[in-house]
C-alpha cells in the first residue's frame, strides 16, 4: 500500500515585522516536518509490506493497519495544505489531563465551557451537627461551609472529646451512625460515639435500636493522645436508612428534601479561572546556580542538580525547589544513597514540614492549592561528595520520574470572572478563545420583591389547589423544556395542571413569565416582605444567546498559553466547579507519528497472539 508523501518544495525563510522568533516556524522546521513524516512513511510502508507476506491470516491487524496508513496520509496532505502541523484535541472535566505528543507551541484554540453544581437533599440525615469552630486540647474541628462536612486538625495533647451535636434517639426505631472516616480506632486512634457509648463508629458505622427514649444524647468525636491529624474529614449523619455508607453523606436539612424555601441550596459554577500547563517535570529550580554554602556547591546542568564538595558545618540546607502546586496528586524522586545520617531532602507545605524524602519516590496529595517547598539537608558526619547527580523532578506520573526531563518553564491563567459560566444539561456558558467572545446560554435573575418586579397573586380557586405568584414579563426563555432551569429554592416542573397548579414549592417557566407556588405565604404583601429577606433565584435557558468581548486581561493570558515538548500537564483548579476545558493543540509530528506506530504494532501482537491461540 503506497502512503502519501509531504511534496511541497522546501521551504525558504519568511520574516514578517514584529515576528516573536521564540514562536516563528522557520523552514528548516518546515523541512525537518517533511523528511521525518516521509521517511516515517517509508518505514511503516515496508512494515506493512512484511505484515502483509507474514501475518494473512489476521485479516482484522491489516484493516486496522490500512486505517492508521489511510490516517497518515490525510495527515500528509493536512501538513501540506496548511503548513501548521497535526492539529490534535484534547478535553479536560476534572481539572487535569496530561497531553503525551505535544510541542513548543501556542495553543491553537481553546474552548472554556462553564458548569455548574447544587446540593440536592432527600431529607435521610437526621443529625443537625454544630457550625462552630472548637479547639480541645489541640484538635481543631471546623465547619466547612462549602461542602457541609466538619475538618478536623491537630495533635491530641491527652484523651479528646468533642461534641459534634446532640440528638433525641427514640424507642423502638432502629437508626444508622456514619461519619468516622475509614480507618479509625477506638482505643489508639479516632472515633465517634454518643455520651454513654451507645455505639461506637470507627470507619464502618453503627446501628442502634434504644429500648427507651434517649432524649438530648450528645454525639462526641474521640481523639486519643498524641494522635496528629490532618484536614480529616468527619460526615456525621443519623438515619433511619440502614443502608447507608460515608460516601452516601448528606447535610441536614430539617428531615425534608432540599433545596426548599427552608434550605436554599446556591447553584454553584465556574467564577475563577485558574490554570497552569506545563512541562512533564514541574520542579521549577529555586534560585540561581550554580552556589556554595559552608563547603558545598551545587551546580544545574541538563541532566540534574551537581553536589560537589564537605560539609563545614555541624549541618546545612539549601533550597531546590518552591513553588505553588495546584490540588491533585504528584510524586517527588528519591535520592540515591540518602539516609536520615547523610543527607536527605525535606518536603515542605505552606511553611510547615510534611515529610522526608530519602532512597524512596514520594507520593504528594494536595487537596488544595499550596506552597510546596524542597530542601536538601546534609548532616555533618556525611563524607565528601564527589559529583553527587540529583535528577531532581516533580512529576503527575511517577513512571515519569525515571527519564529525567529538565524543567521547561510553565504558562499561567489567573482570573476572576464578572459573571460566573453556568451550565444546565448540556446547555452551558462558554469562552471562545480564537473569536475573543464569552458567549452566554444561561440566564440568571433573582426576586427579591421590588416594585418594579410585576409580582401577581392568584390564591386557590377552582382546580387550582394552591397561591400561585407570578413573575410578569421577567425573562425570554426556552419555554417549558425541563432540564434548563433551576432555582435557589424550589423544584422545576413543566407540569402546569397537574404541576404547579396543583402542588407547593414548585416553579413553572414559560416564554416570559416565571410561575412559584407557595402556600405559606397567603399575602401579596406578605410574600414580597418575605423575598426582601429570601430572595429566590431562577436560572434557565436563554431563549437567544448573548455575546461579549473577553475581557482584554484574559485575552492576554490565553494569548501566553502553551505546550511543551513531548510531554504537556493542563492543569485547571476549581473555586466552586472545575471548568470543562476544551482544548485544540499542535502535535510534535515525530512523536505523533511514533506514537501511531506504536499503537499499530500493538494491535498487531495482539491480534497475532489471539490468532495463535
């Protein structure tokens, strides 16, 4: 099978006013494109050819191998046509991916797409646990108000006891405790039981039946001496579901699903654009090489950081590494020869000391962003250092940490939006980098009952069993289609007989008018005094979208974005929600094509192998 070629004639420079020569493909770049794709080409020509004389019987490996050639061929006549190189896409929902076939290029289109998150209660957790922050011989507990959950933190200077909340346990009724998180001990470590030991809850829960009343029973987490703990997280919930885990948590509200009027529950999105992408090796050096401190001198060359020389000193540090690591997961190498008597490097986060790193590769969980800082530490009785290497890396991968790669620099994005990117269903929000506009599908707008809102009273009459109050000419909206609206504080339905004339704490959208029931309230008066202090918010699908500029500091930003060679980390923090990031790049074409190889040499063994067997 003949595969296409690159045939344009070679290139000669080109030089514009004002060019950036960090970013300008010059034609040794467009002539280095041509002869590895074709002598790829070549290659994979002559290996299809022995494919086709040795393996006629894996008929499938050969069609598949056709569509790799017949893909490589389109990719030929992509560079030809358009001289900018394979352009692959890449989406990340979860606030990283890790592109494997990059190169040192700008983006060449970015897609910000917003999304967005509420609470949603069936009403199961019984339990109304304290807000306030407690400190008891050294264990802090503190109430997260975002996620409804109580952190704990400390070292426990003698045997702890905290109350969490307290709770009316009534005969006969079989209850469910979760919340210990995994891992708990009752005698040498952490664990929650009510005052009397009722039960006790070290990471599995508890189910109780009282044969009396327990009236105001307190509910205490339990810490033992010396116990150090760190951002723990405590999910306390009493059920009368006994299937119940401490991943099925959910926060109290009143014994009622929410959101309702009586627990609003805020639509969360994307208000904070926070990202970095970076090289494969995220150890940014610290400082300037190469220096010396009492003896020693510490020098960076491509293959890692020099140590050279003794220590003068009862002991001495120096710091190779700081720098803001976004949340997630990384691995750190560890050093040949270290020991807690030679020398050994020290992990840093926000200042405090969390750990030492010696032979062993370290695992690095950060669940927010924080300062991370490394120091290398040598201790007196250690000899000379003749040319110690240290290929010094940070990593997303640990597999990653055994080629050493150099550190390639990083580009930011920090900014703060004016308006937050929602998304409902699969309608949402989105930044369009290459046409410089935020387009907007989502509508917000919020009651608080104002004059000049046109709020109407229609009480019960006839098959209308309810108050219904309507919003007059308050939006343009899609009409009636369900999965594009929410609100703050009641359910959505595209009922209207059977729905919102029929049944409370409903809200009903049609192409202008928003429709609320509610019974509470029976005054029109009465109801507007009420939305000045609980002000109802609705978000839906706007009936056409709306465009803005991006604004010109954010312009700027995704204008620096890039990738590196080889390996690329995107890495993208969440404020509230992650944001779904699209994003189109410009492939390496040797490692593009590398990688196809690959991937057909596989398919290949492994048909071959089945075949065999």
């Amino acid at each position: 099978m003949a595969i296409g070629r690159i045939t344009y004639a070679n290139k000669v420079d080109y030089r514009q006013e004002g060019q950036d020569d960090k970013y300008k493909i010059t034609a040794e770049n467009m002539n280095e494109i041509k002869r590895v794709f074709n002598n790829s080409a070549e290659s994979i020509e002559k290996g299809l050819n022995t494919i086709n004389e040795n393996v006629k019987k894996t008929n499938d490996a050969r069609d598949l191998a056709k569509q790799y050639m017949e893909q490589a061929s389109q990719d030929a006549l992509a560079i030809n046509g358009t001289a900018n190189g394979i352009i692959e896409k890449v989406t990340t929902e979860d606030g990283y991916a890790q592109i494997n076939d990059s190169s040192n290029r700008r983006l060449n289109n970015m897609i910000i797409r917003g999304n967005s998150e509420q609470i949603k209660t069936t009403g199961k957790n019984l339990l109304l646990i304290y807000k306030q922050t407690q400190t008891v011989n050294g264990i802090t507990l503190t109430y997260d108000n975002d996620n409804k959950v109580i952190i704990a933190n400390g070292t426990a200077t003698s045997w702890t006891n905290i109350a969490l909340g307290v709770f009316d346990f009534k005969k006969g009724i079989t209850y469910k405790f979760v919340g210990c998180p995994k891992g708990g001990s009752v005698d040498t470590l952490y664990h929650i039981e009510p005052n009397g030991g009722l039960f006790f809850d070290i990471g599995n829960g508890a189910t109780y039946m009282p044969s009396e009343d327990k009236l105001n029973t307190l509910i205490y987490f339990v810490v033992t001496k010396g116990v150090v703990l760190n951002n723990l997280v405590i999910k306390p919930m009493i059920t009368t579901d006994l299937n119940v885990t401490y991943d099925d948590y959910e926060p109290y509200t009143g014994g009622k699903p929410s959101p309702s009027p009586e627990y609003p529950q805020e639509i969360k999105a994307v208000n904070e654009l926070s990202g970095v992408m970076s090289g494969k090796n995220l150890l940014k050096p610290h400082g300037s090489y190469p220096r010396t401190g009492y003896g020693i001198t510490f020098n960076l060359m491509n293959d890692g950081i020099h140590v050279n020389g003794k220590c003068t000193a009862s002991s001495w540090y120096t710091f190779i590494y700081s720098d803001t690591l976004q949340a997630g997961t990384y691995y750190i190498n560890g050093i040949k020869g270290a020991s807690n008597s030679r020398y050994q490097v020290v992990l840093y986060k926000n200042d405090v000391i969390i750990g030492y790193i010696t032979t062993n590769n370290f695992k690095l969980v950060l669940k927010e962003k924080a300062k991370i800082e490394l120091s290398l530490y040598v201790y007196s009785g250690y000899g000379t250092f003749n040319d110690l290497v240290l290929p010094y890396m940070i990593c997303r991968n640990e597999n990653d940490l055994y080629l050493y790669t150099p550190y390639q620099g990083q580009s930011l994005l920090n900014y703060t939006l004016q308006n937050p990117l929602y998304k409902l269903s699969d309608v949402y929000d989105y930044i369009d980098f290459n046409r410089g506009k935020i387009v907007r599908n989502i509508g917000v707008i919020t009651f608080d009952g104002s004059d000049d809102e046109d709020i109407r009273l229609s009480p019960p009459d006839g098959s209308r069993r309810v108050y219904l109050y309507l919003f007059r000419n308050s939006i343009l909206s899609i009409e009636n289609i369900n999965p594009y609206c929410k609100s703050n504080m009641f359910k959505f339905t595209n009922l209207w007989t059977d729905g919102v004339m029929s049944h409370n704490h409903l809200f009903y959208v049609s192409s202008t008018n928003i429709y609320v029931s509610y019974n509470e309230i029976t005054s029109l008066n009465d109801f507007k005094t009420w939305l000045n202090k609980n002000p109802i918010t609705v978000y839906y699908q706007l009936a056409t979208p709306t465009e803005e500029d991006i604004p010109a500091e954010l312009l700027s930003q995704l204008k620096e974005l890039q990738t590196y060679v080889t390996t690329t980390n995107v890495m993208f923090e969440a404020s509230d929600v992650y944001p779904i990031v699209d994003l189109e790049y410009i492939a390496d074409t040797k490692t593009y094509i590398d990688n196809k190889f690959k991937e057909l040499a596989e398919v290949i063994i492994t048909s071959t192998s089945e075949e065999e067997l």
